[in-house]
C-alpha cells in the first residue's frame, strides 16, 4: 500500500490509492519526513487532477480544488506520516487558523510543509502547515490541532 | 486613550495571532506582521461588533497600524484624541 | 422576526452553483433571511468518501471526513447568503469563496446513518465579505463547534482570469474585486433582517440613507 524508503533522518513514502480510513479522495501524492534535531517536518505534495472525485461538481463549469481538500490534503499526511498511537489514528481535534490565499486550479502542483510540535501529555499535538502552487505563490496557511483520541459515535 | 489603544491591540493581536505585546503603535500589520488584506477585514469586523460601530470598507487602506486604526475610532466611534 | 422557510433539495440545487457530487446540504430545515439557517445532509455509506474503503476495517475507520464535514456548514452559510441577496441583487455570477476559519473544534464525529444539522448564524459583512459562526449537530449531539468563517463573494470573470496554470493568485487589493453590487451597510443589514421590510421598502431606505 505504501512504499517506503527510509534513511536515518529522512522517509518518503509514495501514497497509492486505498486509503483505509474514510476520505474524499487521495489529497497528497508523495511525503517525504523529515526528522532533525528541530523537529518533524512533513513535506508533501499533490497535482491537482480535474477527474478526481468530487472537482465535477465545483464547479460544473470551471474547477476550483475546493479550499477543504487543502484541509483534507494535510489530515492524510499527517495520518500518513503518524500513523497509529495505540490503535487510534491522528484526528483533527480543531482548526485554529485556515486561511485560503490564492485558488489551486486543475494542472497546478501544490506543496505542503508541516511543522509537526511535540506530542503532549493529553496526546494532542499542534501542526503549522503553508501550502505553495508550483508557481510560488502561498495558497493556503493552516494550523490545526490533532489528537489522538476515543471516538466519540454518535 | 490608553485604555482603548490597548483593546485594540489586542483585537489586533489576536487576528495577526500574536502576542499583544509584539503589536507595536506604528508597526505595519503588512509590512512587519506579515498580514493580507483578509486580517484587515477581520480586524475591521471584530471592532464593528465589540463596539458596535460602522466602519466603511473604504477606511480598510487607512487602518495598517494600531495608531491608525485608533485613528479611525476617532472619527467613527467618538473616541477621544 | 424574519418568517421561516425551507427549502428541498432541488431547490439548494437550484442555489448553489456547486454541481453533484458537491452539493453537501440536502435540505434546509430554517431560514430567516439576513440572519440564521438550519441545513442538513445525510450521510450515507454509499457517497464517494466511502468508494475506495477496503473490507475489514473497523466501524471508526468510516468517521466522516472533517473536510467534507467543513464544506457542508460552508455550503449552507452560502445557501443562507444566496437567498438573502436575492432580494435585491440580480445579478449572480458570482463564486462564493471560502477564505478563513478560525477555532473550528472537532467535539466528536458522524457516520453512515448520521444526518449532520449544521446551525450558521450570520455574524457580519464587510463588504464582500461574510462573516458566519455556528454549530453542527448529529441528534443531541453538538460535534462542531464554528467560532467565525468567512466567504468573500467575487465576480466569476475575475476568478476564470486567474484560472491558468501560472495564474498570479487572487487580487490581494479589495478594489481589484469591485462589484456592482450594492449591498446595504452592515448595520442596515442586520436591522432589515430583525424587521423583515419588504425588498422594495429597503431599496428606497438604501437610496435615502448614505454610507
């Protein structure tokens, strides 16, 4: 499902397409972790590709990557990079600051770097995160809250 | 005009996301804060509410530092000089 | 008070510009024009986000994509914003995009057989921009608390000028995006939606009154 090559202080992973938890779509291509001595960083990016599901329908005539799967683009890579703790997978506890800056259009390349802090004792940790189209410009700015908790169903 | 100065630092502190201590009278919300023109809006939009006044969008170029913004409390809000 | 109103599916249809499968609201349950809306959407293991789930996974693997979660209060806070602007605006070629959240708490999670209600009250506009908070709830349960999001309305043409692969990005001066569209001060628009005038009655009070 994932494949993976690892060096001491760096990982790529090549994201395919089963994703085994819920999403709209596959949001994030490749990761590449980076781990030093100032902490984690996620580096991940995503082509944006106008037959992925959901993009038909924002909008019927022209297509705009909704502002959400940018949200959505940095929940897998975060859960992809993680993974599991005891079981449980990363979750987004809140959305502090989502700011959309710029659209992502059909063809457009967009990186995401994640600053991943450290985890606490309540097992949430915070991610500060700046998505970039290949042409340089700052898409999106976000910073989100995770944790890794018991689901609480409905 | 103190007192007044400082709330809206830290309405100004608290869009920027920073501390208000770091806001400084003149500091340009663009040029030193690294602010887009969306934090004026919202800036613009939280001092409407807090102290239920009316501030034109066009006031929004005229209010890139805290004494500007002020400034413009002056002429809409009555706050004083 | 604003009178209530709902709306059936093929009417937020008819609303929002977004085609199938985006539309995220199925039903509007409340409207109170220029203030408040109720939207709800089911959520069912036969959407899209659910497609590609191998066999074998646990039930808390099929939570519901926050994202989606997130697009559907967006998506019935602009249901709220459409219908109220109709009123007095004719012209709709506009693209409602989201540009911020702020504190969006995740207080627990939906899943197939849950129907979110997403409660959006309108908080503010400056100028093109709206201002809404709210909350979204499967049953009793408050699963999304939304302290402020904002959409800014912009012109189709000026969206479709940035559409190409080396486009420059959004217009970062809010005079780049002028619109003809006259919309009352955010003031006005707060008070007409308490009084509920008729949209002729406004249309004079906004000639008489000056900004």
């Amino acid at each position: 499902m994932i494949a993976s090559v690892g060096r001491e202080d760096m990982e790529d992973i090549i994201v395919n397409d089963s994703l085994r938890f819920a999403a709209p779509f596959r949001c994030v291509e490749h990761i590449r972790i980076v781990n030093c001595e100032d902490g984690l960083t996620l580096h991940a990016t995503k082509v944006i590709d106008p037959t992925d599901p959901y993009l038909s329908g924002h909008f019927p005539d022209l297509t705009i990557f909704p502002g959400v799967f940018i949200i959505e683009s940095l929940c897998q890579t975060v859960t992809l990079a993680l993974g599991e703790l005891e079981g449980l997978l990363p979750q987004i506890a809140t959305l502090r600051s989502v700011r959309f800056l710029a659209p992502l259009f059909p063809g457009n390349r967009m990186t995401m770097r994640a600053t991943i802090g450290p985890l606490s004792v309540k097992k949430t940790f915070e991610v500060d995160a700046q998505c970039q189209r290949n042409d340089g410009v700052m898409v999106a700015r976000l910073k989100v809250k995770f944790r890794y908790g018991e689901i609480a169903r409905a | 005009m103190s007192q007044g100065l400082e709330e809206l630092r830290k309405i100004v502190a608290e869009v920027l996301e920073l501390e208000p201590e770091e806001i400084a009278d003149t500091g340009d919300f663009v040029e030193e804060y690294g602010a887009d023109s969306m934090r004026a809006i919202e800036i613009l939009s939280r001092i409407e509410k807090k102290y239920r006044v009316e501030i034109p969008q066009k006031e929004l170029p005229q209010m890139q530092t805290l004494l500007s913004v002020y400034n413009v409390m002056t002429r809409y809000a009555g706050w004083q000089e | 008070m604003g009178r209530s109103r709902v709306l059936d599916h093929s009417k937020i249809r008819a609303i929002l510009p977004h085609g199938h499968p985006m539309v995220l609201v199925d039903q509007v349950i409340s409207l109170k024009l220029g203030a408040s809306i109720i939207g709800i959407k089911a959520i069912t293991g036969s959407e899209p986000c659910y497609h590609s789930l191998p066999q074998g996974l646990g039930p808390e693997r099929y939570a519901y994509p926050i994202s989606l979660l997130v697009e559907s209060f967006g998506q019935t806070a602009a249901i709220l914003w459409l219908e109220s602007i109709k009123s007095f605006n004719q012209d709709l070629d506009r693209v409602l995009m989201f540009t911020s959240v702020r504190n969006l708490r995740i207080e627990g999670q939906a899943f197939p057989g849950n129907i979110l209600r997403h409660v959006v009250r309108l908080d503010n506009i400056v100028g093109d921009n709206v201002f809404v908070e709210g909350e979204t709830w499967v049953e009793d349960r408050q699963i999304a608390i939304i302290e402020s999001m904002i959409a800014a309305v912009r012109p189709r043409s000026v969206v479709i000028e940035y559409a190409t692969p080396s486009g420059a990005g959004m217009p970062r001066d809010l005079d780049d995006t002028a619109t003809d569209m006259r919309f009352l001060s955010s003031r006005q628009w707060l008070a007409r939606s308490e009084n509920s005038p008729s949209p002729r009655a406004s249309r004079k009070e906004e000639k008489s009154s000056s900004t």
